[in-house]
C-alpha cells in the first residue's frame, strides 16, 4: 500500500491529493497527521493525478505534510449478531466499553438496489400501539414511515414509545412462536445532542430495550461528514440482521436533516451546483439509496422497516429535504404543533398523514374487516369537524344545523379520546377499533355512507350504554 | 490487470481518465455520441454524452463505486437500443431493457449485481410462427409478414424492420423458430427474423400522425366522464406526495382499454413495482378475463437503482409502445413519474457542469419533454395500419407547487391535465383529481363518439355536471363566511347535489371490488340519477316543500352506493323512481 505525502489542497471536508496509481472511486483512505492522528475518508472523485478525499472526522489539523493511504477497498461494515445490545459511534466503532466485536462478515455499507423483481410486497401490519397510526395510518413490516416534526416537538418520544411496543401479530398457533422471526431496533442518530441521546439511552436501559437493539450515535459535535456514512451503517446491519439472520428490523434514524446539511456541506466544498436551497441535485438520489433499502425479500423471513425521523425547517412541508422524503417513502406521519400545544400525546395530525401501504395490510385477517370502512369513515368526518371550526369562529355553533353540530363534537372527541393517548398507552388494533365506533356512533347513521352497512350493524352503538370501552379507558 | 498501457490503445476503446458517481471520463475512446460503452474492468453499460477533445464524456448505467482511472472503456459503436420482439409482454425490464428476473437468476441474489447483461427477449426461446406472405409477395419496409402468439391476449406481428429495402418473398415457412432464425427470406438477400433493434432515442416511422378521436376509456369516472383522453392522446397528472398518482397510474394500467399497456416506473418506489408485478398476474383484463400481465410490459427502474438508467427507461418505454403501434395496436404508456427523469437529466447535466437553466434542470428540458410527448399520437404506420400511443405522464411537483419548470413545460405540450389535489387527499376524496383546475382538450373531439356508443346527450349532463360543481364552488365562499343555513333554500338545494355529485360521482374507490371499474354506461347512469334528484328535488321546492324535508328524503343517500353495485341498471331504475316517488309524496 503506497503512502503519500502529495495533499495540494485542503477545503472544508474536502482534501485534493495527487496520486500516480489508479484510485476506485468511493475507495477508503486514512490519513495520518503529524501529531499521529488517523482520519479517515473517502474518495469522492477520481482522476488519473488528483483525487478528492472526503475527510469523515473534519480536515482540522491536517497540513498538506500529512500522509495519504488508500485501503483500496471501498466503506465495509463488520456486521454479526453479536452487535444487539452494542452502542456504537456513527463509523461503526464500539464506544460501550464492551468486549471487541468479532465480525461475521464485513459488508459494503453502499449496498446495492434489491432488485424489484425479488421483492416481496408488504402487507404484514406492525401493531405500534398507537391508535393515530394503528388505525388510521398503519404500518406495516417492510415499509418506510418518516415523522414529520419539527423543532420542539416530541417527535423523540413518539419515536420511543414505537420502538418499546411495536410488535408483529404472528399467527398464534402454538410453537410457531419459536421459529418465527424476532424484533430488533436499530437506532441512528445522526447530530442529535448528548441530552437527546441520554434520554433515547435511558429509555432503551430502563425497558430493556437494549439488548435487542444496535445503536449508532453521531451527535451533534461529531464530525458532520460521518452522518453520511451513520445511516449506511445502520442500514448495512439492518439488512444483514434482517436478510440473513431473519429478525424484523425496526430503524429509526434521527433526525434526517441533520444528515441533508452534512450533504449540503459536501456539496458545497465541492463547489457544485447547488439545486434547491443550496441542497445537491442528487439529494433524491442519495436519499432514495438510504430510504429503499426498506422492504421485504422473497424467500426471507426478516424485514427491515424505517422509521425516519425528520425536522422540517419553519415546519414547512415543501422545504426540500420533507418534499424529496414525502415522494420516495410510503407515506409520513405529522407531528402537529398545534395539537402539542393543546397538550395531545402523541401530537399526531392524522389528516396529512399517510400510509400508502396501508390499504394492503389492513381487512379480514390481518387487522379486522371493518378497518378500512371505519378509518375512511373517520377521516372524512374529522375533516368536516376541522372545516366547521373555522366557521364556528365566525358564525357561532348556534348558526350550525345540528348534524354540523355533531360533527364539530365528533371532532372533539377523535381528539381527545382516539389520539390523546399519552406516550405510555399500549392500545391493540381492537381497542382502537373500537374506540373508533363509539365515536362514529356519535354520528347519526345515515351519515356514515362509507361504511359497509353489515358493519354498521354489527358495531354501531344504539345507544351510550355500549360505549363503554372509552369510560374504561379512561 | 487494471492499468491498461495507453499507448496501444485500439481504435474502439479507451482509458478511465476520471470517474464522478455516474460520470465517467474516458481518454483516447473512438466514440460517437450516444455509442454504447463498456466501461472498467467489470464492463459496466454505459453511454457516451459528450465528447471534447481526445476525452469522451460517458454516463453509466450502473454503480461506479471502486472504479478507477487506468480501467478499459471499449466502445460498442452502438446507440443504446432496445430488442424488439415477441416476449417483452409479461415482462419486467431495468431502464436499459435488462430482464430483472433473468437478472436475479444470473446474480443468484436479490441485489442487482454490477456488470451483468442479458438481451431484452429471451433469444433461445422458440415461439408458433404464422407466415401471413407466401413466395412472390412483395413486402415492403415495416409490412407484416406473420403472426407469433406471444401471451393468450396479443398477437405479435412480425414486420420488416423499417430500415430495410424490401421486395420479394422468396420463402417464408410457419414452423416453430427462435427469435433469430430467419423466418421470411427476400429476393434482395434480406433476412426477417422476429427480432428487431431500434435506437430509443429516435422516434420510429410513421406515415401520418392524425386527429385522435376515440377516447381511451378508463373505467374512472372523473376521467371518462369530465376529463377524458383520446386514444394517442398526451396526459400529465401533476400532484404533490400522498395525492394519489400512482394509485392513479395504476388504475389506468388496470381499465384503461387500450390492447398493450408500457408501465414505466421511473425513479419510483421499489414497494410500488412489487405492487405491479404481484397484483397483475391475478387481476383480470376488463377486455377478455385474461390476466393484466398478458397486455403489459414493465419497466421498473427505482429510484436507488442507478440514475443514468432512470434517464433512458423512459425512451425504452416509448420504444416498446411503437414497436406495438406499429402492428397496429393502440398502446398506452404510464410515466410515473417524469419528473424523476426530469431530475436525472439535471443530476447528469450538473455533473457535467453544464449551464443550468431554471431550478438548476438543463436548459434543453422542455424540448426534451417535448420530444417524449411527441412521439405519442394516433399514426398511420407504414405498413398501412393505424396504430395509438397514448403518454400519461405523472409530474411530482417539489411542494405540490405547479408553476415549477417540469410542470409548465408540460402543460405546454399535453392536453389532458388531471390536477391531483393536496387538500382532497387529506380528506380521502380520492381520486383527488381537482375538478376545478383539471382540463381536457380532446373533449370535442370524442364527445361523438360517447354519444354514438353510451347516450346522445352525454356531452349536455356533462355540461350540466360542470355547472353545478362551478356553482358550488361559488357558494362555498359565502357559506365559509355566513354559514351555510344562512343561504337561500335552492342554493342550498344545490349544495346537496353537488355534494352527491362530489360523493358519488366524482370519488371512486380503487379498492372496492366493483367500483374500481366503472364503465361509461353506468358512469352515465350515475349521472342522470343525481340529476333526477336534482330536477325532482327543485320542483319539490317550487311546490313549496322546505329544503330540510327534501334533503332528508330517506332514499336518496343510496345514490352514493351506486358504485359499488354490480346489477347497477336496476338498482338505478328503483332509485330512480324511489326518489321521485318519495319528493312527490311530500307536496
């Protein structure tokens, strides 16, 4: 391995060396600095003289005497079981004082495209415990599920309290538990800060959370650079735990702006040209290659769901960096300000969110029949409950036909009993459900016209004696 | 060896002088623009974009990672083309035609694997050819000389290759043939075989493009019924995320009754094309009952598979859809979604440093959008068949906000536009299409032909549609403001029907079983119910009934399950007549 001490410029992250050996692009490199230290990078670009050298820990302390070693092999990631209950840093080292870590295998963190042929199609629901999501915007194994929050929001403890209850429904059948697949977290951070950390860290210790999870931390005074290498690691286990030691992986990786600014500084060192709001133009590419390595594989039993979170900047959806998650994930959920300010735990606005997979893996068998009708059902009378409120201001309730009246209670209540749960409610798809038809019964009968009629029969309430699961919620 | 010597480089192939994501340099490379290359050690596909000097510009289809400078580039003095011949139904191919089930066997693994080519139709399997010409016929470029059944649906035509002289039919033999076998042999020397090759960057042949005037039913009823598009007919259907643009692709992949369907997914999600690829097998062609897969070709380039690929998928689509045209076949392509091709071409051109034009997108954008569309239309083929390319393209707008350069640059070339809307989505109005903001230009044009084949007065209920949605529209605004008890009684009656015309009419659920189809005569028939409530109901208000009791008639909110009913015809009839019925009893 030839060593060089030819760095010529040094910029931001970025540092230019001249070579006189072909350098495969993307190829790792350390660099040594007169004091001693390693840093280590990657090769962004690659000609016959020059090579442009990401450095992951920052530039600072390089001179242009420091010395230059490709690796000649592109990012691996050492992957074994053995990392659930492991706390690492965003490169991938252990930083838990915990034993050395002894790799199975090391993988390439890039990871190439599934072939979307040797897809299997998503329909398994994920029981998060949440009835905002459980019911009206289900998740299921395979899929990617962003939060859209914003600063101050408790988008952390959303992210918590679905890590800590989610579970798969399996077919309970005796002891098919055994050889059915089991759940594992893996947690991403990515310049989140040390408070934050902590309280994702006492969380996971105080639930035993822990030890079938793997945590990557980059926090906010790592190097920026490393968050773009952070979730390819994460995501390199998932798969690997996933695919090849059939867990269900669950990913949470927070928060994916810090990781489109680290994007934006490369870029910019580079001196690119600049797409939206300074952002690189292959941003959708680059998150794309992060976000599909979502899904479920043909004749494997794992999966390996995402949960990105992401703030968006000014709590502006068409901000690039939520525009760009919105179109490559299967759907989003949305934190709301508003309803956290009214104090709703989880803060969750059910309107904009989406899951797109969710039609799939709800109905007879693997949720209940009368899912879909009575999600449809709630959203559109929600809907017109939030339309009258705007109205209410103006004209007063008294102005209101008492159908828009019962809308504007329905409203109310959706809010109060159906998404006020509180961060340590663990509800089931029935109770959910269920919760659902006392407050469609609200609602005279006629009025819920995208509901099966075989289905108001069975669970439309007559009168408030059968509405007792909300008093015992309660 | 990686470090080829540079100095005995041959005429046809060249060193790596620099390598950036998918941009690669190579030196000393012999190239025309657009020749295929092979590119490094492991040969990746590529194509040659620029060339300046003794350095040729070259983007890769494929993941450049740990390729470096001092590796091979050798030129296959090819344009990227497509293979052209039976088997490319019930297909799923990459954004240059590479088979991916055949990958996946190849790779023998569920990642697409670098370096790995397999031709377009598979070129050892042997297909019942027909011969339609016997020896002494004279055949000329682009005639049909037989017929391969290639799935239970669709007959392929096997033509001569529009580039050739044509003349005489010296032999032409039925029999069972591989597709490189010759099957019909000209006096001239010329060799037809099944199998054709043709650049997807050029437009092939036709005689004569002509006005479409059929329309391309699609079973929706906010298309057929007030935005419908022409068979050959040009669509962008522009939304932000979550509004339901693939929902909507698909629906019209599923109904839409054209003979061959090109579903391009392009920079879209993996999930999505797994969707396609299990669901269309087991669904069943409205036409025949026989599986989607049998009329379908796909093209599923995702958007973490590489970007290069993504900016050619959509020329090999439109390719495919020609090639059936010209068999006389009426084709629609699904683009979902251009604006993923849009952004590939600005990623390239950005790597290129080329001067950007608006938003960072290169400034040949509009004309290459223009030359996609284009190629659509309703055409004469040479060999003397009329055949249809119908392009619907899905637009992803950043922010939802259409004034972008993609969105306007195709509004200025399509005619049908089907505005997909933020604020519908959220309250599951679905399909989410904004019948306010939605146009389409062909409706004169087809308006003949509804009228010939579902009702005469079709284009009048339509029209009468419009003008009650307008109103409502209208009143909205003052009921936002005063309320809505604050209006006159016949205002308010007509909020009630545009509210069965927006809850029944215009929403259809793509995942009820009946209703994801509906044809145009039950679309029609779901019209005039709403409008006889409409015309009962005001005559009930002119004999003095108060608006409340003709709203609260008990069968009326039955009009909103018209869609999911199978025997519709009569459940119409009885709705009908109920509803008269009930709002006479009450004066």
């Amino acid at each position: 391995m030839k060593e060089y001490q030819t760095i010529t410029e040094i910029s931001g992250p970025l540092v230019y060396a001249e070579v006189d050996e072909a350098i495969g692009y993307d190829e790792i490199v350390e660099i040594e600095t007169a004091q001693g230290e390693t840093l280590r990078g990657q090769v962004l670009e690659s000609s016959e003289d020059v090579v442009a050298i990401q450095v992951f820990e920052g530039t600072s302390g390089i001179d242009r005497d420091a010395s230059v070693r490709f690796l000649g092999e592109t990012m691996k990631m050492p992957v074994t079981e053995d990392l659930l209950g492991r706390v690492l840093d965003g490169s991938g080292r252990p930083i838990d004082d915990g034993p050395e870590i002894v790799p199975e295998e090391r993988q390439d963190i890039v990871g190439a495209a599934i072939n979307p042929y040797s897809r299997e199609y998503p329909e398994e629901f994920i029981e998060t415990g949440v009835s905002a999501i459980d019911g009206m915007n289900t998740l299921v194994r395979g899929q990617k599920l962003p939060i859209f929050s914003s600063s101050g929001q408790p988008h952390s403890e959303l992210a918590m309290q679905i890590a800590r209850q989610a579970s798969v429904p399996e077919e309970e059948e005796g002891g098919d538990d055994e050889e059915g697949s089991e759940f594992a977290v893996i947690f991403g951070a990515m310049g989140i800060t040390q408070e934050e950390a902590n309280e994702f860290m006492e969380d996971f210790e105080r639930t035993g959370a822990l030890e079938r999870s793997v945590v990557f931390m980059n926090l906010a005074d790592d190097p920026a650079v490393e968050r773009t290498v952070t979730p390819r690691m994460v995501l390199t286990t998932a798969e690997y735990l996933a695919f090849e030691k059939d867990y269900h992986v669950l990913v949470i990786l927070t928060d994916m702006t810090n990781y489109c600014e680290a994007l934006r500084e490369i870029g910019a060192a580079r001196e690119e040209v600049p797409g939206r709001r300074g952002y690189p133009g292959y941003m959708y590419t680059d998150l794309a290659q992060l976000y599909e390595r979502a899904g479920r594989i043909k004749g494997r039993e794992g999966s390996v769901t995402q949960i990105p979170i992401l703030t968006m900047p000014g709590d502006d959806d068409t901000h690039p960096i939520p525009d760009l998650t919105g179109y490559i994930t299967e759907g989003q959920i949305y934190v709301d300000p508003d309803l956290n300010s009214q104090g709703l735990q989880p803060p969750i606005n059910v309107l904009p969110s989406l899951s797109r997979l969710m039609d799939d893996g709800i109905g007879e068998g693997l949720t209940r029949a009368d899912h879909a009708d009575v999600k449809d059902q709630m959203f559109a009378a929600y809907a017109e409950g939030e339309d009258l409120r705007d109205l209410v201001n103006i004209v007063g309730r008294e102005a209101l036909s008492e159908l828009d009246n019962k809308y504007l209670d329905f409203a109310d209540a959706f809010e109060s009993e159906f998404i006020d749960q509180g961060f340590e409610t663990n509800r089931d798809i029935d109770e959910t459900l269920s919760i659902g038809w006392d407050l469609l019964s609200m609602l005279p009968k006629d009025a819920l016209n995208r509901i099966d009629e075989e289905f108001i029969e069975e669970h439309y309430r007559e009168d408030d004696s059968e509405r007792k699961v909300v008093e015992a919620a309660d | 060896m990686s470090k080829a010597d540079t100095t005995d480089a041959v005429e046809d192939s060249g060193v790596i002088q620099s390598v950036s994501g998918p941009v690669v340099t190579a030196r000393d490379l012999n190239a025309r623009m657009n020749d295929v290359v092979y590119v490094g050690d492991e040969g990746l596909m590529g194509e040659v974009i620029e060339i300046e000097g003794d350095l040729t510009t070259v983007q890769v289809y494929e993941e450049t990672s740990g390729v470096g400078p001092g590796e091979p580039v050798e030129n296959t003095g090819e344009p990227l083309s497509v293979d052209l011949g039976p088997g490319m139904l019930d297909a799923i191919y990459d954004g240059v035609q590479r088979p991916l089930d055949v990958l996946e066997g190849k790779m023998g693994s569920p990642y697409l694997d670098r370096g790995v080519d397999a031709p377009g139709i598979d070129l050892e399997e042997e297909w019942e050819f027909e011969p339609e010409v016997e020896a002494g016929d004279v055949v000329e470029p682009g005639d049909i000389v037989g017929v391969v059944e290639e799935t239970v649906t669709i007959d392929h035509k096997v033509m001569v290759p529009p580039d050739y002289e044509g003349g005489e039919v010296v032999a032409a033999e039925s029999g069972s043939f591989d597709v490189t076998e010759t099957v019909v042999e000209l006096d001239n020397g010329e060799e037809v075989s099944m199998h054709q090759e043709w650049p997807v960057r050029e437009a092939r042949p036709a005689n004569d493009k002509k006005t479409p005037r059929t329309p391309l039913v699609s079973g929706q009823r906010i298309l057929d019924g007030l935005f419908p598009i022409a068979k050959g007919g040009t669509a962008a259907i522009p939304g932000p995320f979550g509004s339901g643009k693939t929902v909507t692709q698909h629906q019209l992949a599923k109904y839409a009754d054209a003979d061959i369907i090109v579903y391009v997914g392009c920079g879209e999600r993996g999930n999505e094309m797994t969707e396609v690829i299990e669901d269309f097998p087991e669904l069943e062609d409205p036409a025949n009952g026989n599986p989607l897969m049998a009329r379908t070709s796909l093209i599923a380039n995702t958007s973490n598979m590489p970007v290069a690929a993504r900016e050619s998928c959509i020329y090999t689509g439109i390719t495919i859809a020609e090639y059936y045209r010209d068999m006389g076949y009426d084709v629609a392509l699904m683009a979902d979604s251009t604006s993923r091709w849009a952004e590939a071409m600005r990623e390239i051109s950005s790597r290129l440093e080329e001067m950007p034009g608006e938003e960072g997108y290169p400034a040949y954008l509009a004309a290459r959008l223009a030359q996609f569309y284009e190629r659509a239309g309703y055409f004469e083929n040479i060999n003397g068949t009329e055949g249809s390319v119908s392009a619907i393209g899905a637009v992803s707008p950043p922010g939802g906000d259409f004034s972008e350069p993609v969105t306007q640059n195709t509004l200025r070339i399509v005619k049908t536009f089907w505005a997909l809307d933020a604020d519908l989505a959220e309250r599951r109005h679905f399909p989410s299409i904004n019948w306010n903001e939605s146009y389409s230009l062909y409706k004169d044009q087809l308006d003949p032909w509804f009228e010939d084949e579902v009702a005469d007065d079709w284009a009048e209920r339509r029209q009468w549609a419009v003008d009650v949605l307008d109103e409502e529209t209208e009143l909205q605004e003052i009921v936002q403001l005063v309320g809505k008890d604050a209006l006159p009684d016949d205002q308010q009656l007509t909020l009630e029907v545009a509210r069965y015309l927006r809850e029944a009419y215009l929403q259809q659920n793509a995942f009820h079983p009946v209703d994801t189809f509906c044809p145009p005569e039950k679309t029609y028939l779901m019209l005039t119910t709403i409008q006889t409530f409409n015309d009962e109901a005001f005559d009930a208000l002119d004999a003095g009934v108060p608006v409340e009791e003709i709203i609260d008639i008990e069968s009326a909110p039955r009009i909103n399950r018209i869609g999911v009913q199978e025997d519709y015809e009569e459940y119409v009839e009885d709705l009908k007549s109920e509803i008269t019925e009930e709002l006479r009893s009450l004066y």
